[in-house]
C-alpha cells in the first residue's frame, strides 16, 4: 500500500525535513513539494492525493482556509509553528496538529493514524461506517459520529449528548470506544469520551465543548495524549 502524500510549506528548510521523514517511511509516496496553496491545487486536481502535510500561516492564503475551500479534502497533517491555530485545525478533522520542528517520531505517529485509517475503511463506501446503532428505549436508534458532541459514562449506562438531545443507552463506556473512530474521539477520563473537533477551548484541567455550557475534567492519566494530540505543551 502506497500513500500519496503532497507537503505545503513556503519554508524550504521546513520542506526538506518533511521530506526527509517521508523518505524513511516506505509506505508514504511523495507526489509534490509545494511552496504555496496554488501549486497545490494544480497538484490536487490532477492527481489522486491522500495525504496533506501543510503549514498553516502562508502568503496570500492559509492552510486552514485552503483545506476549509475544497469539497473534499485529503488527510490532512498541519505542521506549524504556532500552536495557537490548533482547534481551528481539529474544527477541519485534521488528523493531527504538528508544531513545528516536529521530531520524526511524532510525525510518525500521525502518518501511522492515517494508515490505519485507510486500511479500515471498506472499499466501498458504506454509510453505516460512519455511525453506530444504540438501543433507546424500544428501537434501534442511529447516531452518526459527526453528531456526537461527547459521551458519559454512568456505570453500566452511557449518555452520548448530541446537539439537540440526550441518549441514554444501556452500554459500557469500553464498549462504545470500541465503536467510535480513533481519528475523531479522544478519552479525557474514565468517565468521558469527546469528538476532537467539538473541543472549543482548554483551560487548565477542563475542556470546553462546542453548544454545551458544562466544562469536562481532564484526567491525569489522559492529559498528555489529549496535549499531544493538540501538538501542545502543558498549559
């Protein structure tokens, strides 16, 4: 399996170590170097890409801004050196945020969430892949992942809050976790699972989530893989 995979950076010495990384990782295959979004977007149009590498602050137009304009984006891997666009870059489903100079064995790290996504997609696109069945009440009730704001757990019940309502499902946090993509939800303690990109803010122990007023605990154990996953250093 190949990946075909394009870097976007005005930086040359940014690009040669991102190019550096790739060469060592066999199953990455560079297709284009790009100084700017608009070689890019050449590169896009005319290729099957499946991985983006970009910066985000770049002359004219910015990496979130030029994801944010195409119908339907690659992976995408922000490599930056400014931490503070990071939930803007989750807001895209980016698969990782990288502040730069990233080591290689954090940029490995994201490359391998990209593989082991595709290898789990089915080759054909089923819809039901990007939902999961919970029985409320009586019924079958179908949640798609993009709904999810964030889940918690009540022993042997979970709450999974959407934006419109509150469902409660007789299920184990274990089991449900199972369920949902790891490339979109993080576990911020025992008690609570949340989609990465309804993650508003982070202030000290607590997380901010998108429509919601209550704040969620981060947990000690969780906390450095919630930052890591950020590309950030402890507040």
């Amino acid at each position: 399996m190949k990946i075909n995979c394009v870097i976007i950076d005005d930086e040359p010495f940014a690009q040669e170590l991102i190019e550096g990384y790739i060469q060592k990782i066999p199953y990455l295959n560079l297709v284009a170097s790009c100084g700017n979004v608009f070689e890019a977007i050449e590169i896009l149009q005319n290729n099957e890409i499946d991985l983006l590498f970009s910066d985000v602050q770049m002359p004219e137009i910015n990496g979130i801004d030029f994801i944010r304009s195409l119908k339907t984006p690659p992976f995408v891997i922000f490599i930056t050196a400014h931490p503070n666009f990071a939930i803007d870059g989750f807001e895209l489903d980016a698969v990782d945020y990288l502040v730069k100079p990233a080591s290689f064995d954090r940029f490995l790290k994201s490359v391998n969430k990209v593989l082991k996504v595709i290898k789990e997609k089915p080759s054909v696109k089923n819809p039901v892949s990007e939902s999961l069945f919970v029985k409320e009440g009586h019924k079958l009730q179908r949640i798609r992942f993009d709904e999810i704001f964030y889940i918690e757990g009540m022993r042997d019940y979970v709450k999974i809050m959407i934006k419109d309502r509150m469902i409660v499902t007789h299920m184990t946090m274990k089991r449900i976790e199972d369920q949902l993509p790891k490339a979109q939800f993080i576990r911020l303690q025992k008690s609570y699972i949340v989609r990465i990109s309804a993650i508003k803010s982070i202030n000290g122990n607590m997380v901010e989530i998108y429509d919601f007023q209550e704040k969620l605990p981060i947990g000690k154990q969780y906390k450095d893989n919630l930052f890591s996953t950020f590309g950030l250093t402890d507040l």
